[in-house]
C-alpha cells in the first residue's frame, strides 16, 4: 500500500444566517443562555470543529446514496465494501478490521475569520390545545454575515485506482465526492436548528490545490 497523491481544498464558509455549534454549558445561571456556542478556550472565538464538518458532510453523503442509517438504522455506514466511497473516505463506522485503508478526508478546525459575534435567540415549545408558549430558552449562535476558513485535504493511495464517481477515476473520484459532500451542506446547511432558521452557510473562494473552481 503506497500513498500516490494528496489534494486540499480550501475556502471561505460564510453564514447567511446565525450559526450554532453547540459548546459545553459548564455552568448555567438563572436568566443565563441555556446552550452556547463552542469557542476556543484561549481566544474565546468561535470555531467550527472539523468533526462537525466532516459528520454533517458524512451524514449528507449517505442520505444521498442511499445507506444512512447502516444496519442499525441509527449508526453511520460501516459496510466496508471496495465500492463504497463513504467507507473509503470517511472510514468505515466501528470496524477496525477492513481492506480499504486509512481514512482518506481530513477536516481541519475552521476558525473566525470575519466576524464571530454572537446573539442570543429565544426559542419554545407551543401548547398545541392552548396555542401558548412553553419551555422557553436562549440559545447562542454566531451572526450572520461571519466567515471561517475552509480546509479539507483529501488522501489518494494505489488502493484507489479502481474508483469511480461522475465519470472520473481514482484521486479524482474521491475528491469529486467529497465536492458533493460540499454542494449538499450548501442546500441543508451546517449546525443545529437548521430546520428553524439557523446554519445556512455558502462556500465562497473554493480552490482545489490553488485553482479555483465552482460547486
């Protein structure tokens, strides 16, 4: 087994509207915000962790192919088979044991790089017999309008000459699929809440080993 190539693609993630990565609620006061961003424990920014990308991208993938859910109905893909690519590029789930190599992606943090305030919205649950409010809660998230890099890089070895996707073959094949990874968190959206507003986000300046391209 030989590594044969490597590719990264980088760019901008611009939130259209607020953004929520949840963080850890250490403490919580009377009147305080009941779930808060996720923030660098320095600099106190908020950042979007790689984990976050890669999963939702992941999640995104497998919705689209067909194998969310895996056997378990409630797990990720862990076929391990030659011809699934979200095994090969993301790893199989929870088997160590496989022919198919190292995991191919790697999502790296993405940090502020324009913006990064946060507001705080109220969110609640409605009584459906009496039409009133219940349960209310302040939820934090980044505002619309802030930007954090982009940095996938993407691992080709010989074992993947053999890959197709969209009509291209081998290293092509893998980063064509990781871009459809990128084109169906752009429709969905990056975070919690993305069903009540928040996380709608857009790539901007993507380049694939310094070229520009499109989604």
């Amino acid at each position: 087994m030989k590594k044969t190539g490597y590719h990264e693609i980088t760019g901008i993630i611009h939130c259209l509207s607020g953004l929520r990565i949840g963080g850890s609620d250490e403490l919580l006061q009377i009147g305080g915000t009941d779930l808060t961003c996720i923030k660098h424990p320095v600099t106190l920014r908020p950042y979007i962790p790689g984990s976050s990308i890669k999963g939702k991208m992941r999640s995104e993938l497998e919705q689209k192919l067909g194998t969310f859910g895996g056997k378990s109905q409630n797990e990720p893909c862990g076929c391990a088979q030659a011809s699934c690519l979200v095994c090969r590029v993301f790893g199989p789930h929870k088997k160590a044991n496989h022919q198919l190599g190292p995991t191919r992606i790697v999502v790296r943090d993405a940090v502020c790089t324009r913006g990064g305030e946060t507001e705080l919205k109220s969110e609640n649950v409605i009584d459906r017999k009496t039409g009133t409010a219940m349960h209310p809660r302040k939820v934090e998230r980044v505002v619309a309008g802030s930007e954090f890099s982009l940095r996938i890089g993407i691992q080709v070895w010989d074992l993947d000459m053999g890959c197709q996707h969209n009509g291209t073959t081998g290293g092509d094949a893998l980063v064509e699929f990781v871009k459809d990874g990128l084109r169906a968190l752009q429709q969905t959206g990056l975070g919690s809440g993305v069903s009540k507003g928040s996380g709608e986000i857009e790539f901007r300046d993507l380049k694939l080993d310094g070229t520009s391209f499109t989604l």
